[in-house]
C-alpha cells in the first residue's frame, strides 16, 4: 500500500520539482535520479505483491493484479533506462541550441508528469480514472512532441493533439455506455465503474449496451495504440519529437492504451459471450500488421520507419489477444513485454546515431561501427531482435502467435509470414547500410550512455531463453484473465 | 407537495428534450457558422443549453450530484472556456476572421446523414437506460458525430477547436441523458482534461502562428507518407 503510494507520488512530486530546477544542469541527474525512486517503489511492489498476492486499497480504487504488476514495473524501469539515455542526448541538444533552458524545464517536469499519469492508468481499478489518466498522459506529452518548434514538430503535434483527442472521446463516449450497463446491472453510484466489480458481474451487464461501448473504447484506445487506420499521428509524433519521448511513447503509452482494451475485453466477452470482441480485434490487428509493414516499406526516416515497425507489433499483440486462450494471451503478454524493452533499446542507439550523423534520414547515417562500434551493435542487435531473430523474447512469442494462428485461423497465417517477410527485408536491408560501410558520422562531445541499449537487449534475450517463474505465474494468471479463444 | 406538481413535472421532462434539440441545432448552426466570433457565442449557448438540461434533470431525479455537475459545467463550459476563447482571438487578432467555407449544403446533408445514424444506432440502447432523459441518447451521439465533421471539414486552427470543445459538450450531455451523471471524481478529472486542453491549445496556436504567420491548419500538411 505504502509502495503504490510511493509509486504514484515520486513522479508527482518530481515533476513539480523539477519544473522549478528543470533548467538547471543538475536538471538532467536529478530526472533519473526520480525515475530510480520510482523504479526502486515500483520493484518493491513487486516484491509485496509476489509475497502477499494482489492488492486492492483506498476503498478499492486502486488495484495490482497480475495483468497490471509487471506493466507497472517494465514502465518504472524503461522511464529510468530512458532518463539515464536521455542526460547525454539532451545535453547534446541543447549545445546545439535545440533546446533552452524553457524548454528544458518543460521537458523533465512533462516526462515526471507521463511517467505519473502512465502508472495512475495502469494501477486505477476505476475505468473513468484510467480515461482522466489516459489524456492526461496525451496532454502531457502533446507539449514535449512540439519542443522543438519546428514547422514539422509544431504539426506532428497538432495531428497527435486533435486525433488522439478525438479518439479518446470515442472511449469516453464507450466508458459511459459502459457505466449505463453497470447502473443497470450493479446500481449506479462512486463504485459503478470499478473494473472489479464489474468483471463479478460481466454476466449481469447488458450485451446490447456492451457491443456499443467495447467499439467505441476499441476504436478509442485504439487510436492510442496506433491501430490502423487510426495510427496517423503515431509516426509524425514518433519522428518529430525528442527520441527519449519516442522510446517511451512506443514502448510505454502504447503498451498502456492497449492494457485498457484488454481490460475492456474481458468486460465485453463475458456480457456478449459470443466472442465477438476477439473477432473485431483479430480484423483490427492483423489489418495493422499487414498495413504497418507495407507503409514501413517506403519510409526514408529512420525514427519514422521504426514507428511505423512499433504499429505493426502492436497490431501483432491486438491480433494475438483477439484470438485469445491461454496460449495466445500468454504470447501476447510476452510480446508486449520484450517489444516495449528491445523498441526503446532501438531508440536509444537511433537517437545516438541521428545526433551523429545530424540527420535522421537513414541515406545520411552510414557506417555506425566504424566510428562507435558500441551504437552500431546496439542498433543491429537490436534490429536483429525486433525482427523476431532467434534466441530474443521476440522470436518466442512470434513463434508462439503464428502456431496458434494456424491451428485457430489458418487463413490469417499467410498474411501474417507476408505482412513479417516484408518488414524484414525492409528492416534489414535499411539497417545494414547505416551499421556498416563507409561512414561520414563524427564524435559528439557529451559520450552516449548506451548502458540502457545493451541491458534491454539482455533482457529481451532472457525472456526468449528464461522466463522467471513468478513473471510466468503472471502471465499464465493473466491469461486465464483476458480468457476468450 | 402542491395539485400541480405533475403538470409541471411533465412539462420539465419535455423541456428536457427542448434543451437537447437546442444542443443539436446549435451543432448545426456552428458547422455552418463562418465568423469566428459568432462561432463562440453558439458554443456558449451550448454550454448554456448543456447546463440547463443537467440541472432539469438532477431537478427531476433529485440527484445532489447533479446540481454540482451543472455547476462545473457552467463555470468551465459557459464562462471560464469562453473568456479564453475570446482572450485568444483578441490576443491573435483574429475577432472579425471570416472563414470561406465550401459546400455548406453537402455538410449539411452529411451532417443529417449522421443525425439518422446517430439514432439509429442508439434507438436499442435509449430502451434499457432507466433515466427520464432516455430518449435522448441520440441526440448526444448526434451532437458528438456532427462535432466531429465540423473538425474534419474546418481549415482553421480556433474553428477546430470550438469543434472538438463541443463534442465534449455532446459527451457530457449523453452522460447525464443516459445514465444519472457519471461519478463525481471522474466527472471532475474529466473536467481538469478539458481545461488543461484548451489552455495547451492556446498555447499552441501562439506557437504556430509564430512558425506559418497564420492558423490555417492547410499549412500543417507537410507530412506526408512518401
């Protein structure tokens, strides 16, 4: 209980404080300085919750399940590896006069405030919370996509703005229809729209009602999670904001739009009973998988090209959840998990590598290995990784998404091996040139921290070799959660 | 407890749904609406419409919580959004902005396109709610999707704004037509988003009239897919 408040509050507090020292140059250490205290809060919940079980507090408003825990803790760590990668890239930055002490203070206060309201959405047992939560996370990085003020940035932001506002009101409009059912199931009043007094009596809620509110919270969220073809501001915001904010908006906000989905589903499959939130989601997700790979094809911006890459393994694990049963939830689960480590290691190691070359677009980034060899790798080990290589986490659960496919839906298989075919070569054949050959790309003053990029990559070859048995236990529990198949 | 209390009670339910069809007019009257200025008096008078369709029915069902979420819509929605609005456009000189507008009838007969569907879709839905104010669910799905084509069609930076302020509006109003209020914490961070958004907003079009020299979003179509 004291560790969920101390989750909640350091990033509160840190974001208020740093929104006075934010300019200062101790702004930088004094941000992963935050981000290590909230992860040590969120390690220790971890350590009650695998002691004492789950916990539900403050008049069951606040929850950790095993759907949620490990969520909680992959986002308190990646928002610390970010901070620790963020220090040399922002100081780099601003030697290049991109970034003012403004601006500076705006960001670390902004990235404190995300990492806040990432965790209030993921802990929040009341679906209204977790709406306040989910635009509270947009508005607050809505400011950091722009920070720059370029004409490009000034747009990306306005695109994210306007099209994730209209796709969050979707899924206030659904979480409404979602409270009429629960006033008419479990009476109206504060408590109606806690999800676990709502999954008690999924039975109960009317299906009419439910089939309504789970498309418009699908097509709500899943404009967050970047599913075609509401994904339009996901690369613009991707390509034109700072790369730390990159690494966390693929690896972290869209991980959380897509937990609330998840706990949206489970809501809607047990009043429809007839499976058919899995099906609208197998259709959403594999149209993402096939579209994301084909647009992929054709990017020339490398932080673009990896966002449009994010946007197809979100719609991989839409599609794996949409088949649903314990195997392909399970996948799922893993992938969500290993995709947020191994994309923002990616981002880590293209942030370097752009600010090297001056230039994100990949025909001016040439020859990584030979002036930092450690980049290079970072960034080739890690392509490696996201295309589903052997022996990363990646492999397992692609492995473990494409057998159940074709075993439960044999036609979408094809599409599937087409939609992975061509994001590898695309991948591939873009990333060789920029590790390898002749370089044109100096040394920059500040050293790269590329400590976060190599304990991703470790990580996510871990979860493809050994699952701890207490994160197993999680994602078995989980599974049987989501339920559907 | 006074002989004609039911008289009265009745023709309160039906004012009701005069306030509703007074949301969706106004929604109307905004996508047709070309100067920016009149444009925020029609959200203001939707605002208006909004809180005095709340306060009837937390009149009607007798729902303390109600009256507070009347009270927050009308500070935020008919005075605290307005100022700023026009703070905004005062600040950005651009009070007496005429806006070219195409196609004002093909709008409109989209727009009575989505009204239909609206209905449609929320006809088996208004059935099983338990408030006086059932019926008009679909006219709170109708305000939000013609909210909706106002973004889609207005080129200016403010004009897109108002729209998606007032497709906020249409959602409070289907939370107090189909249910009784959502809870009251909710409620009030649903509120705190809305206000944080149009001040970011405002933020913003400073931002990119200093970038373009003007509002016009057509100069915030640079990104494209190659």
């Amino acid at each position: 209980m004291e560790a969920l408040l101390l989750v909640l509050a350091i990033p509160l507090i840190g974001g208020l404080l740093l929104a006075i020292w934010g300019d200062r140059e101790v702004g930088q250490d004094l941000n992963a300085a935050v981000s290590f205290l909230t992860l040590a809060a969120a390690v220790w919940l971890t350590a009650m919750v695998i002691r004492d079980g789950p916990l539900l507090v403050w008049g069951e408003w606040f929850f950790v399940d095993a759907l949620n825990v490990f969520l909680v803790t992959l986002t308190a760590f990646v928002g610390f590896t970010t901070s620790l990668f963020s220090r040399p890239y922002m100081r780099v930055e601003r030697d290049h006069g991109k970034m003012t002490p403004g601006r500076m203070r705006l960001y670390h206060s902004m990235y404190q405030l995300f990492n806040c309201m990432m965790l209030m959405a993921l802990t929040t047992n009341n679906l209204g919370i977790l709406w306040v939560a989910m635009e509270a996370a947009t508005l607050t990085t809505v400011l950091l996509v722009s920070v720059y003020r370029t004409a490009a940035s000034l747009e990306a932001a306005w695109k994210y703005f306007i099209l994730c506002g209209v796709g969050i009101a979707q899924a206030l409009f659904g979480t409404i229809l979602l409270y009429l059912a629960a006033e008419r199931a479990i009476g109206g009043g504060e408590d109606a729209l806690l999800w676990t007094h709502l999954a008690n009596a999924k039975h109960l809620l009317a299906p009419d009602i439910l089939s309504l509110a789970f498309v418009f919270l699908l097509l709500g969220y899943g404009t967050k999670v970047g599913l075609v073809p509401v994904h339009n501001w996901l690369p613009d915001a991707h390509a034109e904001g700072p790369t730390p904010i990159s690494a966390v908006l693929s690896g972290l906000l869209l991980n959380v739009a897509l937990y609330a989905v998840l706990r949206c589903k489970v809501l809607a499959d047990g009043a429809l009973q007839n499976g058919l939130p899995g099906k609208i989601m197998i259709g959403f997700g594999l149209i993402t998988v096939v579209a994301a790979a084909f647009f992929l094809s054709r990017q020339r911006d490398v932080k673009r090209m990896f966002a449009y890459s994010s946007i197809e393994h979100m719609g991989l694990m839409t599609f794996a959840f949409g088949m649903g049963g314990p195997v392909a939830n399970f996948a799922g689960l893993l992938h969500m998990t290993v995709h947020a480590l191994i994309k923002s290691a990616i981002f880590f190691a293209v942030g370097h590598a752009a600010q090297k070359a001056g230039s994100q677009a990949m025909e001016d980034i040439r020859g990584l290995i030979k002036v930092s060899p450690t980049v290079g790798w970072g960034l080739m080990l890690g392509s490696l990784a996201i295309l589903g290589m052997p022996p990363f986490g990646v492999f397992a659960s692609e492995f473990l998404i494409l057998t159940t496919a074709m075993r439960e839906y044999p036609w979408a298989t094809p599409f599937l091996l087409i939609a992975l075919g061509v994001a590898f070569a695309a991948i591939f054949s873009r990333v060789q040139p920029m590790v390898f050959g002749e370089t044109s790309v100096r040394a920059l003053a500040h050293p790269p921290a590329l400590l976060p990029v190599f304990i991703h990559l470790g990580l996510g070859l871990m979860l493809g070799l050994y699952i701890p048995p207490y994160l197993n236990d999680w994602y078995e529990q989980a599974a049987r959660m989501i339920g559907g198949g | 407890m006074f002989f004609w209390e039911p008289e009265v009670n009745t023709l309160l339910t039906q004012s009701i749904n005069l306030f509703a069809t007074g949301l969706l007019v106004l929604a109307f009257a905004m996508i047709a609406q070309r100067r920016i200025l009149t444009l925020i008096h029609l959200f203001t008078l939707q605002g208006a419409s909004l809180v005095a369709a709340t306060l009837v029915v937390a009149y009607l069902t007798d729902q303390h919580h109600l009256y507070y979420s009347a009270a927050i819509t009308f500070v935020l929605k008919v005075v605290l959004i307005p100022i700023l609005l026009h703070r905004l456009i005062d600040r950005l000189n651009v009070r007496w902005d005429v806006e070219t507008l195409f196609n004002i009838p093909t709008t409109m007969l989209i727009g009575i396109v989505l009204v239909i569907f609206a209905f449609n879709l929320a006809t088996p839905i208004a059935g099983l709610s338990a408030s006086i104010a059932r019926g008009t669910l679909g006219i709170a799905l109708a305000s939000v999707l013609l909210s909706f084509l106002m973004m889609i069609v207005r080129a200016k930076a403010v004009p897109q704004v108002i729209g998606f302020l007032s497709m906020e509006n249409g959602l409070f109003f289907a939370a107090t037509a189909a249910t009784s209020g959502m809870p009251m914490l909710v409620e009030l961070g649903i509120a705190f988003d809305v206000l944080v958004g149009i001040l970011i907003l405002g933020v913003f079009m400073f931002q990119i009239r200093e970038q373009f020299d003007s509002l016009d979003i057509r100069h915030l179509e640079k990104l494209k897919e190659e």
